[in-house]
C-alpha cells in the first residue's frame, strides 16, 4: 500500500487552506511579518507540494511597516474557486484589517486588494445557489458581503461561539449535500488545540454542533505530532474527503519545545450520519487514491542565476529595491545594507524557512568592505549568526536581552563558506565530558544543537555549538518558525550560492 509522511509541507507553513480546481490543489499559508506574503503551493495529488508563487508578492498589495512587531501582519488566508477565478482573503494585522484579492491564474498575477468592512481575523468565503458570497470571521460571525467593493450587506451574525473552549477561530463554511458545515478551530493554537464542526440549513444558522466534538484534537497525548488545528476541508475527484490542518513536532526535555513553527499536516476524513470523523494525525498514513505525482524536488541549491528569486525567499516586512540585486554581479546575489543590526527592524535580509529538523545550510559569500553573514532567526530579539567583516568571522547569539560574540577568528580576504549544521541530538555545557553525561544536576534537554563553521583556504573549521532552545516558539513566543538567511549589516557583499539539505 503507498503511504505518505507527514508533515506535507514542512517548517514554518501555519494555517493552511486548499482547494481543488479539476485534478489541481492549491494550498495558502500565513506568513505574518515576512514579504512576499502568502506562500502558494500547488499539487496534484495533496501530498506533493511545491511552491509555485506568493499571492501578496508586491509592495501596493502588501504594506508592512518597520515598526510592525514579529508575529503581526499576515494571518489566516483562504483560498477558493469560484466562477472561474481564484480567491484569496486574509487578514493584514497592524496594516489595515481585511482584504481579499482574485487571479484567473494561481501564477497570477494577483489583483490589488480589496479591503472588506468587516472586523475580525481569520475570514473565509463561501458562495450559496443564488451567488451570495458569505464571509466567516473569528468570533464566530458571518455576514454576507460584495466581494467586488468588500462592502458588508447583511450581518455580520452570531452563528456559532464554540463547544465553550477558549479562541474559537479559523471558521470555514462549506456547503455539502443539503448542510452548511462550520468547522472551527477552539482551544488556541498550543496543546489544547482542536477542531470541532456544526452545520445549519442556512449560513445564518441555527447552527447545531456535533454530537463528538471536538472531532479532533491530540491534547492530553503522546502523540509526536501536536497542536492539531486550524483546518480546512476538501474532497478529492474520487469522492475521497480531506482535512488539511496545523500541527507541531516538539521536541526536547519537558516541557519540549518546536523550532520549526507550526506545520501543514494531511489526514483523512470519513462521513458517518452527517459528521466527519477525523483519523488522528499520524506521521504514515495510507497515501490518497488515484495518480501518485511527486513532481521535481525542490533545488537544493540556489545559484542566483535566475533572473527573479525564487519564491521561497523571504525577508522581514519588506524588501526595498536597491537593498538587493541579481544583476549587478551576474550569478550571484547582491545584497546592499539597509541597516546596522539584525536586533532591529530594517535591515536587510533574505532567507527561507528551516523545514527538517536536521538539516545543513551553507552559503558562499564574498564581503567585500561590507559586513555579511549566515543568520538561524526566529526575530530580531533571538537569532544565532554567523558573520565575516574586518577580516574576521564571528558567531554572535541574540537570546532576548543578552547579545553575546560566542567565537572570533581571523579570516583572509575573499570569499568564505558559512555553514550552520542543525541536528536534533542534545548538547551538554561546554564544561561537561560525555562520562557526566548522566551525573545527577545535569540534563541536556533541548529539541537540537547549532553548529557554525566557516570554511576558507586552509580547510573548515567548526567555530560554536549552540543550544537550539533558544531559538524556539516556547522562548522566542509567537507564531512563526525558524528561517534561515544571508544579511548585510554594512556595505554590500555578494552571495554565490545558497544549499540547503536534509538528512
């Protein structure tokens, strides 16, 4: 029997929503304070994803100013298809609230935002038999609205608050045999996590919930996989149903901890009188029936010789023109400082998510006069970098207060390699032998170990092993994962190539 693995869509994609155009899935994801925002991925048969754009890849769609805090922006899209066009609604927290904006294409390109009158995160779109469009929003609320003028004619309505839990959020309608389903994400977005579903004859209710709600939630387990939630439905051509959803991988010592965000999970749906069950999210399942399309993997290195980036390239808040460059050094990345410090907004920096909790990224770099490096992020008060300027390298670690240079070395001229290798094993102190490893008082019990190594003409040299807790939701909080990047903090440096593996 062919099986798949999860996560579907590893590191940090939260909030995922998909629908299915023919024999083609395409899949959105929050981005919150990174540009471009809205990652789309596309498969043919969901468990084989690749990122084919970003829905809000333009400064006129998406404005998110400096100030705006880490884990704000971009939360909550859905998408959806509906009379020939591709909708994608989200929510822009700190720059402006609501908008939804269509393509006849998934490349796009993307219309230019139109802003809907209707408070609250997290909304959804729904059509009824005489074309009515339907907005669902957290809290639980719906209202019927123009999608062409974001005006609001008719609510919003209290449907629905929820089995009692706390956060009920992430509502999605659907319109399936004679029901409107609600499904709806309670418990908030940790452990308590879940999804509980009602359904109504109308989308103005009464909505009733179903006799096992929450119909999933891995709270109270020992399930590797956890934080299940924030899910939406969709049915393949066969007629097979499924859940697309969130979850997390923690790791470590109590109480764990997961470095990567919150993850896209795929898990099958049955209909028993009316209800979907909902298979508990495992790391195998067996795979959807029907064609099997793995498609091309993803590159593992990024040359820089094309003439855009590639979608996965991301950076915090924005991505000035002038701040970088594919042409000025042909075959490699120009990157031109645009602030001084990684400890604060504003600076240049482009990366992409970690998605494997052991993996290897490395990157040829070529300083120049500038200062440039390697940076592990998940915001500007904890990140582990690894930089050369002034004729040395060095690994500074940002842990909230505290900035600390943890090794220093001089280097040549010309260019360097820079490596962080990510495992998930433990790490000691530094003044502990592997024989103390089990003395009483000591515990490594982080989710893995950072490494950073530099590599020039006399070979490599591993520089500093950092505890990778600190680089965690449970440390850093919020919302986000991490993402590992190149930035320049003085002058311009150019940037050869970017490889990132797996184990």
């Amino acid at each position: 029997m062919r099986t798949y693995e999860n996560p579907v869509i590893g590191g940090f994609h939260p909030d995922p929503s998909v629908c299915r155009v023919g024999e083609d899935y395409y899949l959105v994801c929050s981005s919150f304070e990174y540009f471009p925002g809205v990652p789309l991925f596309h498969s043919r048969d969901l468990v084989h994803w690749r990122q084919i754009g970003n829905v809000l890849d333009r400064p006129g769609q998406l404005e998110l100013p400096d100030d705006l805090p880490a884990s704000a922006g971009v939360y909550a899209p859905t998408i959806r298809h509906h009379d020939g066009r591709l909708h994608v609604i989200t929510t822009n927290v700190g720059g402006g609230g609501n908008l939804l904006v269509t393509s006849e294409r998934p490349e796009g390109p993307w219309s230019d935002p139109v802003w809907i009158d209707l408070p609250g995160i997290d909304p959804d779109l729904a059509w009824d038999e005489d074309g009515s469009c339907w907005c669902a929003v957290s809290g639980v609320r719906v209202a019927r609205i123009d999608p062409a003028t974001g005006k609001v004619l008719e609510g919003p309505l209290p449907v629905w608050s929820g089995t009692g839990m706390q956060h009920p959020e992430a509502p999605h309608l659907y319109r399936i045999g004679d029901w409107w389903y609600l499904v709806l994400a309670e418990g908030g977005t940790a452990h308590g996590h879940s999804v509980s579903v009602a359904r109504a004859r109308s989308p103005r209710g009464p909505f009733e919930p179903a006799p096992h709600n929450p119909v999933l939630s891995h709270r109270s387990t020992d399930s590797p996989i956890q934080c299940t939630g924030h899910a939406d439905l969709v049915q393949a051509p066969d007629g097979s149903w499924w859940m697309m959803l969130l979850a997390t991988r923690p790791r470590g010592y109590f109480p764990q901890f997961h470095v990567l965000g919150r993850e896209t999970f795929l898990t099958p749906v049955e209909w028993v009188d009316g209800w979907p069950r909902i298979a508990p999210v495992a790391e195998r399942h067996p795979a959807p029936r029907g064609a099997w399309h793995p498609g091309e993997p993803e590159p593992v290195r990024d040359d820089f010789d094309a003439p855009e980036l590639a979608p996965r390239w991301i950076s915090p808040r924005r991505r000035p023109e002038g701040s970088w460059s594919l042409s000025e050094r042909p075959g490699w990345l120009t990157l031109t400082a645009t602030g001084d410090s990684l400890d604060r907004p504003g600076t240049t920096f482009v990366g992409r998510r970690q998605q494997h909790p052991d993996c290897r990224a490395a990157v040829r770099v070529d300083p120049g006069s500038g200062r440039a490096g390697l940076s592990v992020r998940m915001d500007e008060a904890h990140h582990y970098d690894v930089e050369v300027g002034g004729g040395a390298v060095e690994v500074v670690a940002r842990i909230g207060p505290v900035r600390q240079s943890l090794a220093r070395r001089p280097v040549p001229p010309g260019p360097l390699t820079l490596a962080v290798d990510i495992r998930p094993t433990d790490v000691l102190p530094p003044t502990v032998t592997a024989a103390d490893q089990d003395a009483p008082g000591i515990r490594a019990g982080g989710p893995d170990t950072i490494g950073f190594s530099v590599e020039g003409p006399d070979g490599a040299v591993k520089l500093a092993e950092l505890d990778g807790r600190y680089l965690s939701t449970q440390v850093a909080t919020g919302f986000t994962g991490r993402v590992i990047g190149m930035y320049v903090t003085e002058g311009s440096a150019t940037f050869d190539w970017f490889d990132y593996t797996s184990a």
